[in-house]
C-alpha cells in the first residue's frame, strides 16, 4: 500500500540532535516515508542518514529559511508532508493522528498538534507561552468553524499560535510557494497568514504528540538576541491591525522572546 504521508528531515550543517530526531520520526505506530533534506550538504549529515538507510535531498538554491521550507514540502510526492525540524522529536503517535484527521477532513490545508517544550533536556509541558498559544486555538477546537477566514486569521491576529514543526501540509489544497518571503524568523507565520485567506481548513489536534526543543544554537534563539524577530513581528501584526495598535501589540508580543531564555 501507498504510504500516504512523509516526514522530510530538514537538517542544517551539524546539528547534535539530528540522530533524536530521525530515530523519532522512524519509530512511529504507522509507517511512513522518511528522506533528509539540506541546503548545506556535509559528511555529518551523510553519515547519518546512510546510517538509517535514507535519501538526501540536496537544495541546491540557498536563498533563505522560507525558501528552505517551500523545498522541503514540494521534494517529495505523498499527499501529506510534515517539515520535521533537526532539532525537534516526534512521539509515537504523531503521524497516526495526523493521517486519521486527514482521513476525516480532507479539504484541510494544514493539519497540526499542540506540543511540549524541550530545555536543557527536560520535557516541559506548560509555561506562560505555550498557554497563551493554547488560549487563541480554543476556536479551531470547533472543527465545523475551522474552515472560515475569520477564524483562522483569528488565531493568528494576536501572535502566531500555529507552531511550524507541529504542521502537516496536504500539498494537493495549499500553493508550491507558501513560505518564500525575505523574512528569517517569521516565515510560519507569514505563511499561515498567507494560508488563512485560501480555501481549507485548519485542523487542530489538541494533543501534545511533539516536542519542540529551545536552546542556545536555535536558529530561533539567535534571530531574537539580534532583534530581528521584533521587527518582523511588527510586520505581521500589521496584516491584521491598523499600524498604531499593531504597535501596542507587538510591545506586549515582544516580551513572550524571554521564553527562549534558558537561564
């Protein structure tokens, strides 16, 4: 039978946790496609993905994170495609959910999971941010309203509570072009924004089945000590409010940075 869905490893030069996260991806309760894909090929990454027996997609165009993104879900042919970040693990149950919701609404463009942090090697389940998050995707708990405009957007207006590495994308309902952007920390958001006025559903999967791992070499945690997350935030909160209260918003939004502070 036709696997139906594909996790492609998006590793980047020589990531420690990039072993973790492939043996995850491997060990899941329903079989699925697994490759690697990279803009920075090297003899790490080689290594490791001979060692479990899997192809590597080499991104020959280097022209950003969002355009890294777009390539790993268009370099490969199943209906559904999860963008499995190296720093990141998926529970046993991840790609089990994600294909019987899929089952049930197929018009959804993106399918995602609630999830738990990783810092300094210790599961954490709830903090102030993932709460808030949590807070906003109360209304796509509602499946019959998580087709609407107003309620996708709505989930988005006050920050972006639609974590990347949780979304699966049904490549036949969103566009080949989703993140391209010059944007470096707000790619996702950009594109669930972009995502959010084009027909299909967002489907929430109230369940923590990932984890999402903070630390210091993150390329989020880098992009926030050099401010730029602050700046594209306004960007954003722009698409959704009149300029001057998308500045009072981002004065608040700024502060939820302090989250990838490991101290």
């Amino acid at each position: 039978m036709k696997k139906v869905h594909t996790f492609v490893v998006l590793a980047y030069k020589e990531s420690l946790m990039l072993e973790e996260c492939i043996k995850s991806v491997l060990n899941q309760s329903v079989k699925t496609n697994v490759v690697v894909a990279t803009s920075t090929p090297n003899d790490y990454i080689s290594k490791m993905a001979d060692k479990y027996n899997l192809d590597v997609i080499i991104n020959k165009e280097r022209k950003g994170i969002g355009y890294d993104f777009d390539f790993a879900t268009n370099c490969v042919d199943t209906e559904l495609v999860t963008i499995a970040h190296q720093d990141d693990i998926y529970d046993f149950t991840y790609a089990e959910e994600v294909i019987n919701a899929y089952k049930k609404y197929p018009k959804a463009s993106i399918i995602f999971t609630d999830y738990y942090e990783i810092k300094n090697n210790k599961k954490e389940e709830s903090n102030i941010n993932l709460k808030i998050k949590r807070v906003l995707l109360l209304s796509l708990r509602i499946k019959s309203l998580s087709g609407f405009k107003f309620m996708k957007r709505n989930v988005l207006r006050f920050g972006s509570a639609i974590s990347c590495p949780t979304v699966t994308f049904v490549r036949s309902n969103t566009p080949r072009d989703k993140f391209k952007s010059n944007m470096k920390c707000d790619v996702d958001w950009y594109a669930w924004e972009k995502l959010s006025k084009l027909k299909g559903n967002f489907i929430f999967i109230p369940k923590k089945v990932m984890g999402h791992r903070i630390h210091e070499e993150s390329t989020t945690t880098e992009i926030i000590n050099d401010n730029i997350r602050t700046k594209e935030d306004l960007e954003m909160f722009k698409k959704f409010w009149p300029k001057g209260i998308a500045k009072f918003i981002n004065k608040f939004y700024s502060k939820s940075e302090n989250n990838n502070n490991l101290k």
